[in-house]
C-alpha cells in the first residue's frame, strides 16, 4: 500500500506497522526525488496523531493566533479519520 497524502507526505504499511513517508526533494545521488520513511506507527490512531503533530510544529505561523487556527484545522481535518478507526488497523 501506498497513499500520498499530498507533496510532502504519504502513508504505507507492512505486515508490522504503518508507515509515514516524506518526500525528499531531487538531488544528484535521486534526481527524480525519492519517499524517506520517517515515522512508524503500529497502531493507526497512533499514525493519524503523529501526522497532526508534525504538521503542526512545521507550519510556518508568526503569532499565537495563527498557530491556534491551524492547530484547529489540522484536528478538524484529521478528527474525521479517528472517528472511522477500524479495530486494530
């Protein structure tokens, strides 16, 4: 399984845990850029958590104010994927 979320990160699995992937940008040694495994998760509410935080902490907000409003959106968009959580995916 492969699933790019959007530029940046994607999600795969194996027989063991769930995977989260970020994109690496080109360079000599790729240059057609390559997927980095960065997070393993063996439970999902565990990788849906772990992809809020992280894009959380690397949003670029300036103020308290704009750091809050997309914390909210971030949980609002993710909330959805808690809520349909398959038993021990």
């Amino acid at each position: 399984m492969f699933i790019q979320l959007n530029d940046q990160w994607a999600l795969s699995a194996d027989e063991h845990c769930w995977i989260i992937k970020k994109y690496q940008e080109s360079n000599e040694a790729y240059p057609d850029g390559r997927w980095i495994s960065k997070y393993f998760c063996t439970e999902f509410k565990n990788v849906v958590k772990r992809l809020a935080k992280v894009n959380i902490r690397l949003n670029n907000a300036t103020t308290m104010d704009e750091l809050v409003k997309h914390a909210e959106s971030v949980h609002s968009d993710l909330s959805l994927l808690l809520d349909y959580e398959v038993a021990d995916a």
